[in-house]
C-alpha cells in the first residue's frame, strides 16, 4: 500500500468579509519516505514523482460535515494515482446562520440565474489556490484533469457548476440531486438540467433519510412524488453513450459516505439506519469513485474494465447507464 501523506494551504473568497473570507485546504498525496533529516524535523514526506503530474479529486461537502469525515475517501483515491483535495468554507448558511458549507449563491439558482454562472462560489478560488502551492506537491498537479466529488449540497453545486470550469472532467455525487426549493421562485416539482459537460456518476444509498426528510421543499404531493436522484438522472442529465451512471448501494443511508460521522452537527438525525455493514458500503464506494475517476481522469481500458466489473458487486443493488 502506498504511504499517504497530506499538507495543509488555504484560498481567499472573494467578495466575502473576514473572518469568513478563507478556505482551508488539506491536499493528500503518494509520499514516499526517505529518512531524511529535513523529513524527521518537519514532519513532511517528499511526494512520489512516478505517477506525476497527478489528477485531482476536489471533494466538495455537505453542509456542516467537516472535512476529516471525507479523510478516508481522500486517502483512497490518493492510492490510486489521483491527489484529493478537502476544504472547510465556514460561511453564511439559510437565515443568516454561519457554517461549514461548499458556498450557494442563492441568486444563481434563481430563474433568472440559473446556468448562467456557477452556484458554487468557493470552486474557482479553491482550484486557483491549489495551482498556487509550495511544498511537495508543488509542480506535480494537473490541474486540466480535475474530478469534482460532491456529498448532499455539495453534490447539489458540483452538478450545477461543472460545466463553468473547463478542467473538470467528471463529476461523482453522493446523496445529492439537483431538484431545486420553490422558495427560489421555481414552479413546484422542478429538476434542474445539471450544468455538466463531461461524465457524472450518481451513487445513492437505498436507506437516505435526509433526502426525503426534505422532500418537501420541492413543492410536490408526498403521495405522488418521485425520488429526487432518479428524476435527476432521467431528466437532468443528457445521454453520454452510456458514460453516465446511476448507482444504488444496498442498504446505504445518506451519510454512507461520512466517517465518522458528528452527531453533534448537520442532519444525521434524519437519516434512516444503514443495513448491513457501513465499512464495506465505504469500500465498495471508494472502488467506485476511484475507478470512475480514474476512468475519466486517466483514462485506459484497465479502468473502465475495473468500472464494469464493480457495478456487478452484489453490493450494488441497482445500476443505469445513459
């Protein structure tokens, strides 16, 4: 297994007033160690060249979910070849509250707004800062190869933003949906078209309770109303020759994806117990994310093959193309 070490940078938000104008980044990288003196009193391993330069995985979180939950994710793509990046926004959220948060700007998911700019304010900053780094990794990022990987409102932006920036060449969502708030001033039961010109992966968790417990802002008739991330394959996405792919994970819930989990904030107490066992929902994920990625990233047979064969995973309770 590879040695996976991390180092630490930061992004300013533009438009935005201390203390809340700054975004900490934490980037995890193949190391390898040399027992040099220099690594000993510092604590920072040399990066591995040999996969260099390395795509990137920008992990983008939901709502109040610390970036330490997406550490074991970050580290998994790591070992495959592609540097994973976590960032803490803490923002303003609904209602003047302030928080962890991917960054929404509300006037763009608007009617008068939507597709015409980024809903996520904090991606180009972000990225912009990571071409910016000193330290190992610094020249060994390629940065016209970027992946966005978006957990619930971070899932939500990275589906309505991708297409504004043109090194993201694939998106991969947990949880997430691009169904949009009739307090934006959308008719009831609206889905957005994604804004994403490249291939998307959605993986849901057949036990998410956080997506129905807030079906309701969507307007529709809890009788007659349709899961959201269904509906977003069908009617948000376009049909990529099958590069598109909707992937149900048995017995999942909505914060599958988060290890571990902080009950003391955002909205686990909605979510509905997983079945099964949650470490082996978080593997078969990993396998998924890390394939698709490197799939659209780096491309090859090996990683499409590795891709067809995961969706066979008796661990998958559903999959569909498009």
């Amino acid at each position: 297994m590879s040695t996976i070490r991390s180092v630490w940078w930061a992004a300013t938000m533009p438009g935005h007033e201390p203390p809340f104008d700054t975004a900490h980044l934490r980037v995890y990288y193949p190391a390898v160690p040399d027992g040099s003196d220099r690594e000993r009193l510092s604590g920072v391993m040399a990066a591995d060249t040999s996969g260099a330069p390395y795509p990137v995985a920008l992990i983008v979180s939901g709502v109040n979910v610390g970036q330490e939950a997406y550490r074991w994710l970050a580290c998994a793509l790591a070992e495959r070849g592609i540097v994973a990046v976590t960032y803490d926004w803490v923002g303003t959220l609904f209602g003047g509250l302030h928080g962890i948060t991917p960054g929404v700007d509300l006037d763009a998911a608007k009617p008068d707004g939507y597709g015409t700019r980024p809903t996520c304010p904090s991606l180009r900053p972000v990225l912009d800062a990571l071409a910016t780094m000193t330290g190992p990794v610094a020249g060994l990022l390629d940065l016209d190869r970027v992946a966005l990987i978006g957990h619930s409102a971070g899932g939500t932006v990275a589906l309505q933003s991708a297409r504004f920036l043109p090194e993201i060449k694939a998106v991969a969502t947990y949880g997430a949906h691009t169904m949009v708030a009739t307090m934006l001033g959308w008719p009831a039961g609206t889905v957005l078209p994604a804004q994403a010109d490249c291939p998307v992966l959605l993986v849901a968790g057949e036990n998410d309770g956080v997506i129905n417990g807030s079906a309701d802002r969507y307007g529709e008739d809890a009788a007659t109303r349709r899961d959201p991330i269904t509906r977003t394959f069908d009617e948000a996405l376009p049909d990529r020759d099958g590069a598109n792919l909707l992937v149900r994970l048995a017995g999942a819930n909505h914060f599958g994806i988060v290890h571990p989990v902080d009950h003391t904030a955002a909205r686990a107490f909605l979510d509905l117990p997983a079945e099964g066992d949650p470490a082996e929902h978080r593997a078969l994920l990993a396998d998924l994310v890390g394939a698709f990625c490197r799939t659209h990233l780096r491309g090859g047979p090996d990683a499409q093959a590795e891709l067809d064969k995961l969706i066979e995973n008796p661990g998958v309770a559903a999959v569909r193309r498009r």
